[in-house]
C-alpha cells in the first residue's frame, strides 16, 4: 500500500501522504483543484466531490481553472450546478459523464450479450478478436458522441453539459416509445428488425452465434436491444432538434418508417455506382443522400 512506499525515491519536491494523518485527508481531498493540468480526467472518487459549496477551489486566483478541460469518467464526480458555475465563471469545457462515460455501459452491455450466446470455451478461444472488435466499436461510438456533442453545443449554445444531457434524453425518449412499439409487432416484424441488433454486435461474436439468438436470448431483451439501437441512430444522425419536434405518440412509427427509407437510400447508392454521371457529380450526389437521404424521403421536418 501507500504507506509502505519507499520516501527515498520521491524527488526534492515530492510528498508522501497518508490518510492516518488530517493533512493527509486534506491533501487527498484537495489534490484535484490544487494539480494543473491541460485535461483532469477524474475515473473515481465520491459523487459531488466537487460541488456548489466548494467548486471556487478549481479555480486559481486569476480567475483560470487548474484545467481547462474535464472529462467526467466518474459518474457524479461533479454536480450540475457546479458544472454550470465552472462553465459560465471560469469557462471550463466539461465533458459530462453521460456523454464521457458511455463506454463502460456498452461494454457492460457486450459482457452480458457474450455471456448469453457463447459458452466459455467459445469466448476464451475468440477473446482476443472479440476484445479487439469491441475496442474498434467503442471508439466508433465515442466518436458518433463526441461529434453530436460538439455540433449540438456549437449550433444551439448553452453548455457541453446541457447539450450532454439533451442527448441521453433524447435517445431514452426514443427507445421508450420504440420499446413500446416493438411489443405490437409481430414476430415477422421483429424479425426484420434484427439486422439492428446484429450490427451492434462485434462481428466475431455474431457470427459465432447469431443464428442462435433467439434460442439464447430472452425476447425482451431483443426488442429492448433493438429500440436502443434504432433510437441511437436516429438521434445520432439527425440530432436533438429533429427528436424534441415529433409528437411523443408519433416517434416510434416515424423511427421505424425512417429505417425503411434508409434502406430505400442504399438502394438508390448502389445505382448510383453503375450511373454514367461523372465522378465528382456522383461523389456529391452520394454524400448528399448519406447526409440527409432519409430524412428527405420521409417528409418529417
């Protein structure tokens, strides 16, 4: 432990502190305001260890925070109002743990989906494509977060925070209205609808077991797995703006038609490669369906 490190290695400006000792606590319970930092990427700690009665300490005498930069890998390290008080008296740029800490729920999510549809034998041989797979999706993903974030927050203003939040609310009010929804289908209908789940999935671990997904995973899992998926694209892609405008009775049947003028999208892609329009005129063509295709061809705005 800490106690036992040896004091002969620190430098001539280094310190030991133990919690036994109240200059210890004070020490731990300060050294995240008291370290500068380009980024201060807090991955533990209490929840509301920086709060409304004690967010000033981040911030130095000359009105400059310790960091510039906080990514919230904790959940609930910083409450709401001092995040708010950060942001508007020292301009600090946070990163709020629902949009930072997303990763470790999706990881959470591939564990138990890896745990359903392989046996132990199957996964310990395939560990290391499957772990590789999941890394290659979580940064996929972090990206998709970050540039929605970003775009939100410079088109709309406020804060990072608030426009975190915006985000994860509209992407729960989605897949609460898909879930929902999805228990009227029938079984045809989901079945239409798994290529969703399929896709979430890291590829080596769908096509081990995937033809078996019903026979090892409960139904409302599916359609739950489904709805998050449907939901998340659709907020990625179009933004908050285009959620927060539907009518809450109308979500669910405006995701679900827009998955099918996605693939009426891709359909007209794929003509377009065998088209005689010139390279750059097809190059745009192409983007400009990508881009708003689907949203065009559903006539909701």
């Amino acid at each position: 432990s800490i106690d036992k490190f040896d004091e002969a290695k620190l430098s001539s400006k280094g310190v030991l502190h133990t919690v036994d000792t109240e200059e210890g606590i004070k020490a731990r319970n300060s050294m995240h305001n008291r370290l500068e930092a380009d980024a201060f990427v807090p991955c533990g700690g209490r929840p509301g260890t920086i709060d409304i009665s004690n967010y000033q300490h981040f911030i130095r005498e000359d009105g400059s925070p310790s960091s510039k930069l906080v990514v919230e890998g904790a959940n609930l390290f910083i409450t709401n109002e001092a995040r708010q008080k950060l942001f508007e008296q020292a301009g600090v740029v946070i990163v709020k743990d629902s949009s930072a800490n997303k990763g470790g729920v999706i990881t959470s999510s591939y564990e138990i989906c890896a745990a359903m549809l392989l046996n132990e034998d199957d996964f310990f041989k395939h560990k290391q494509e499957i772990v590789s797979e999941v890394l290659g999706k979580l940064r996929e993903l972090a990206q998709m977060e970050a540039e929605l974030l970003f775009r939100e927050f410079e088109n709309f203003g406020g804060s990072l925070p608030e426009a975190s939040q915006v985000i994860s609310d509209c992407i729960n009010a989605a897949t609460d209205a898909l879930s929902v929804a999805l228990d009227s289908l029938s079984a045809e209908d989901i079945e239409t609808l798994l290529p969703l789940f399929r896709s979430y999935l890291p590829q080596t671990l769908a096509d081990l077991s995937f033809e078996q997904v019903h026979e090892r995973v409960p139904d409302q899992y599916i359609k739950n797995a489904i709805s998050s998926c449907l939901a998340s694209k659709l907020v990625y892609k179009e933004g908050t703006k285009f959620i927060a405008a539907q009518r809450p009775e109308k979500l669910a049947d405006i995701a679900l038609k827009y998955l099918e003028k996605e693939k009426e999208i891709s359909i007209l892609l794929e003509s377009l490669e065998n088209s005689d329009l010139p390279e750059r005129e097809r190059e745009r063509v192409k983007q400009l369906l990508q881009a708003g295709g689907a949203r065009t061809a559903l006539q909701v705005f």
